[in-house]
C-alpha cells in the first residue's frame, strides 16, 4: 500500500530532512511514526500525502508512482488520503457540518449524499449532535474529532495523522487512538506520527523511528 524506496528529501538550502528511507506499510496495516522533535515525520506524511515531492527515490501508493504523477492528478489521488492535524486546521466561521462537507463539496457530490456522508462521519466520531455547532464553541478533543470526520468522509483507503494528540490529555488521547483503530479495523490503512512514547507503548502496533531524517535501528 505505501512503499519507500531510498527516498530522500532535501530542500533549497541543502538542508537533508530525510536520507535513504526505504519501508513498507502493508494494505490495511496501522502503525506509528516516531522520532525526535525535527527527525522528519512531517516532511515524510507530506512525501505520502504530495504535499511535497521526494528528491530522489521512489514513493509509491496504492501501487501508483508518485513522481511520476502529473500536477493535474494530484487533487484527484488526494481524495483518496485522508488528513487529521495536531492544530486541527477547521473553519470557524462555518459550521461542524459545513467543515465536514468541505472535501465533499470539492469533489463534486450531491446535495443528499454530502448530507448522508457528513452525519454518518459525524456520527462515527460522537459528534452528530453537534453539527450546527460552530468550532469555537467546541472543546480541544471536540475539533479534533470534527478534523477526523473531515478526514474521513470521504472513505479514503489512507488515513494519515500528524501528531494528533499533541495538545489533548492522555483521556483523550486514548479516545482518539481508539477512533484510529475502529477505522483501521473496517480495512483503512492508518499512519500516525506521534512522539507520545507512552501512550504508543499502550498499543500494540508497529513502529517506524526516525532518527535525523534516516530509519532509526529497532
């Protein structure tokens, strides 16, 4: 399903993020992303997700070389990666439903879909009740159940999440990791870069450690 092969990143400046990383996640897999604050999880989400592009090497989705993908295509493949943040990143002049909706929109659905997609999204995270309720007026744990629905209304066979517990408690994290989970379980692939060694440690997933840009030895 993802596959890196001696990928490195480097930017404008020389500065090297990443240098010679090659793995696999398996079709249906979860694991963790793990490393220092500065190792490069971010700038690795980023390779999957075509924010950005590798400077060597390949990266490959879903059988699909990535560098080898046009501009044009790249909000197409995106649709199929879903995208939770540690800041959240909603709307909150919009409502919870309209944040939601938002990729649906995009993509061009219908007026009826979009409703059904958003409260079956919105119900899978506890948070159907709240679809008329603006971001501001939601708690910390709230908005990064709304950014989780907004990750996954569409049905994308990849989830990918960038410190997603960074600012919440650890109950919360908890129940954030087990929404992670019951996603993975229906067959989505998920990917999680987090630093929390101890809530990591709680769950019995694989782990992938960066260390300065290059696979830490586990």
């Amino acid at each position: 399903m993802i596959q890196f092969n001696d990928v490195y990143k480097r930017y404008p400046n020389q500065y090297e993020a990443l240098s010679g990383l090659s793995f696999e996640l398996d079709k249906g897999e979860m694991a963790f992303l793990t490393g220092h604050s500065g190792a490069g999880k971010s700038t690795l989400l980023k390779l999957i997700a075509l924010i950005e592009r590798s400077s060597h090497g390949q990266v490959i989705v879903n059988n699909q070389n990535l560098g080898r993908l046009p501009k044009w295509k790249i909000p197409y493949y995106r649709r199929k990666i879903g995208l939770v943040f540690q800041d959240h990143n909603l709307l909150h002049d919009r409502t919870v439903f309209d944040n939601v909706a938002l990729p649906l929109i995009i993509a061009g659905e219908n007026h009826r879909e979009i409703g059904r997609r958003v409260r079956a999204a919105l119900d899978k995270v506890g948070l159907l009740s709240k679809e008329r309720t603006h971001p501001i007026a939601l708690s910390g744990g709230e908005q990064q159940r709304v950014g989780i629905a907004r990750a996954v209304v569409n049905r994308p066979p990849v989830l990918l999440a960038d410190e997603p517990t960074g600012n919440l408690d650890p109950t919360l994290s908890q129940e954030i990791m087990a929404l992670f989970t019951q996603f993975n379980q229906v067959g989505v692939t998920v990917f999680i870069a987090s630093h929390d060694q101890e809530l990591i440690n709680r769950l019995p997933y694989r782990r992938i450690t960066l260390n300065h840009g290059r696979l830490a030895v586990q």
